[in-house]
C-alpha cells in the first residue's frame, strides 16, 4: 500500500524527487543508447575494413592466378621468319623474354645454344650437322614439303616483376633443297610447339621426337 504525503509541502517533494528518478532513469537510456551506436559504429567500421581487406586479398590472388597462368601457357611464335632466321616472340605481350637455351637432337652432335635478350633460331647453329644427320638417317637431300627438326627450348622470362622459367619442345620447319654443283641449302620455314616437357627429360624427348620424324 503507497504512502500519501500528509502536506502540500511533502506532496511537492515527493513529486520533485520522482521528476528527479525519471531524469536520472532517462538519463541511463541514452547513455546506454550512445554506448550501442558507438558500438555498432566501431562494428560498422570494423565490417568494412575487414570486407576491405578481404577484397584486396582476393584481388592479389586472382593477380597471382594470372600470372601463374601466364608462366604456365608460354607458347613462342615466329615475329618474322627469312631463310636463316627465325625472330622469335612470345603470345602474350606481357611475358618479357629475359633468356633462352635451345637444346638439339644428340644426333645432330652440336652443343645447346644460349642466347640473351635477342629471342632467335639461327640456320647456321646447325646447318652443316643438320645435313650429316640427314644423309646418316637416309633421307632425301632434298625436301619434298617442310621438314621438322625438334628442339627443346628453355625460355626464362618476367611476368608482373617476377621471374619464371618455361621448358617446351618445338618443330623448326625448314625446307632443303639445291643442286649437285651448288650443294644444297637449308631454308627455314617457322615454329610450332609440340608440348611442354620437364627439363630431366629433356634430351630424351627431343632424341625420341627425332627417331620418329628420320624413321623410314
């Protein structure tokens, strides 16, 4: 059971301290209020730089991605082709070649060659070889369509700043043709790639690609 003022006197202090709870009680509501929106702001805030990173980090990988894809698909073209050399490119023109060594069939008998900065296959590397394996293998000196000699190619090349090396077996195209006084000629014809291979298996592959174009 409550309890009446018994004056006018009492009856306002009682009524002055209620105004006083209900200040106080408002009071307490916002104060609680301001904590949640500054907490929901810092959450807010939080969210955003998390969803931030995160998309930084999704978009450094899918770069990385790319660049993996890029080293992985190398594939060399001929940029221009004359009947003793072919200059060679890459397809993507964001792969930079750096270096690369031509590895020949041990048939052939010559040393791989080395080249910097100047992406090329030259008909003087093997030349002479060339026809010597030829007449050992029995075939014609003359060519009756474009002949294929098979060539490892090491290319080490930069993607994005980084660095990568591609291992892949390529067909030189090359036509021979001429007269008995004149001797014959060797032409070449262009590039085309066969198949990346690993780099310990190297020599075998380019030695079994030759067994099969000589066989008779």
């Amino acid at each position: 059971m409550s309890e009446t003022p018994d004056t006018p006197k009492e009856a306002r202090a009682a009524e002055a301290a209620a105004i006083r709870r209900r200040w106080i009680t408002l009071g307490e509501v916002l104060a609680v209020l301001a904590v949640s929106i500054s907490a929901l702001t810092l959450y807010l805030n939080w969210a955003d730089k998390k969803d931030e990173r995160a998309d930084k980090a999704a978009e450094r990988a899918a770069e990385s991605r790319k660049a993996s894809s890029r080293a992985a698909a190398l594939v060399l073209n001929a940029d221009s082709v004359k009947d003793d050399r072919i200059a060679l490119k890459t397809t993507d023109p964001d792969q930079v070649i750096q270096s690369q060594t031509i590895l020949f069939p041990r048939a052939l008998g010559i040393a791989p060659i080395d080249t910097t900065g100047d992406p090329r296959i030259e008909a003087g590397w093997f030349d002479s070889a060339l026809k010597k394996a030829r007449a050992k293998a029995k075939l014609p000196d003359d060519s009756v369509g474009d002949e294929r000699l098979p060539v490892v190619i090491t290319t080490r090349f930069v993607v994005g700043g980084d660095m990568h090396e591609n291992v892949a077996l390529y067909d030189v195209g090359y036509g021979i043709a001429g007269r008995w006084i004149a001797g014959h000629s060797l032409a070449l014809r262009g590039l085309s790639r066969v198949e990346t291979v690993r780099a310990a298996t190297a020599q075998a592959t380019v030695d079994a690609r030759w067994a099969r174009l000589t066989k008779s």
